[in-house]
C-alpha cells in the first residue's frame, strides 16, 4: 500500500487528485492539505511514500516545499509527483527528482499511468542488483573467463599473478592491486602482500595465519601484519 497525501493551494485541484486515488486500490489518501506549510510538517507526524504537490501555491510553493523536504528529510524522502497549470517548470521538476509531472487538469487515464511508473521504480528500489560473478582476464593472448565461485586464491609472482582456480591455473602480467579491485569484497580478502584467498575457504585462523580448505586438503597463508586487523575485523573475530 501507497501511502499519500494531496498538497495544493486551490480545493479543486485536491478533489481531483483525492477522486484519482480512490479508483487505485493500492494507493491510500493520508491527508490533503491547502497549506504546503502544514503538510511539510505533518510529514513528521505522519510518514507517507508519496506526495501530489502543486507547484502555483503563494508564500511556499511547491519547489521551495520540495528543496525544505530534502533538507528534513535527505535522500529518504517521500516521492513526489508534481502537479501544474503550467509547464514552465518541467525541466527544474526533474532536476529535483520528482517521479513525474501531470498537468491540469488531470486525466485519470495519465495519472494512473504515473502510479504504474512509480510502482516499477519502487519495485526495482527494493531488488538489489546482482553482483557480477565473473570477470575475464588476458592470458596467453586471449580473454579467459574466470567464475569467482572457481576462486580459491591468489597469490603474487614478481610482475606477474597467479590464480588459482577448481579447474586451473593462470599466470597475469597485472598487481595485486589491481586484481584486488575485480574482485568482490564479500568474496575474497588480501590477507598479505602476495596472497588474496577465498573467505568462504578458511576453515581456520590464528594469530599469524589462516588455514584454507579445498581438494579434500588444507593449505596455510601467513598474515601481514598490516592486513591482520582489516582482515579480523572483517571476520568479525
């Protein structure tokens, strides 16, 4: 359910709004306000998701309501769909992120098509994205894949690394620098200067180092002393 509330100087403009929302059976009217003032601060009182605001209001309009709304309230303020007689103020309105724009007078058909846009962005809000779980390097003259979960460690060589996979090895003319940054955090930790190893493998850890499993054998990697407190505290440990 959408929580709203309708912010507009003129009562006409509220009706109209308030007559929308009750033909969208998952958008509820919190309130209506004539007074953007009042509305500002009810918010406080009241969190809502969504809020109908006229731009055309005397004293605080509805841009001055919007740039006081981010001030309170941050980056977590309610979305806001704009509504006009005018449309001088479409450029600014985007700029300041609004969902959308409707001009009055406004037809239920382009209004309900505003909900259903606001409706996919929340959607999409509450997915997080997927996190790569692949790159490719150059070896041997040509893009190989490698599958993070095929990751066990890797480990430096002078100029070169070395990646240690399920299903193979892998000499890079590259730095562990460099490699560290394709890497997912969640996934891999720098436990010295020349070995990066897989979190979901350690099967053990002491003072010094950290004993990995895979192959049905166990492996040990030293500890450098400055990666030893990022990487106990990453461990929760």
């Amino acid at each position: 359910m959408i929580k709203s509330i309708v912010v507009d100087d003129e009562q006409v403009g509220i009706d109209i709004i308030c007559a929308h929302i009750q033909m969208i059976p998952d958008l509820m009217l919190a309130g209506a306000y004539r007074d953007s003032i009042k509305a500002l601060n009810s918010i406080d009182i009241a969190p809502v998701d969504l809020i109908f605001l006229d731009i055309d209001m005397p004293n605080f309009t509805g841009l001055d309501f919007i740039e006081a709304l981010k001030v309170k309230k941050g980056a977590s303020h309610p979305r806001i769909i704009l509504t006009t007689s005018h449309d001088e103020h479409a450029i600014k309105s985007y700029e300041l992120g609004v969902a959308d724009y409707l001009l009055k007078p406004i037809s239920f058909k382009r209004f309900k098509i505003a909900i259903e846009r606001l409706k996919d962005n929340l959607q999409k809000a509450i997915i997080p994205e997927q996190p790569t779980a692949f790159m490719f390097v150059e070896a041997e003259g040509k893009k190989i894949k490698i599958d993070f979960v095929d990751l066990l460690y890797v480990e430096a060589a002078g100029n070169y690394i070395k990646l240690f996979t399920s299903k193979g090895n892998q000499m890079l003319y590259t730095s562990m620098s460099i490699i560290q940054t394709q890497l997912p955090a969640s996934m891999f930790v720098r436990v010295h200067n020349s070995f990066i190893i897989g979190i979901g493998l350690i099967r053990s850890v002491t003072r010094n180092e950290v004993i990995l499993s895979f192959d049905s054998k166990h492996k040990a990697f030293p500890i450098g002393i400055k990666y030893r407190k990022a990487f106990l505290k990453k461990l929760g440990i």
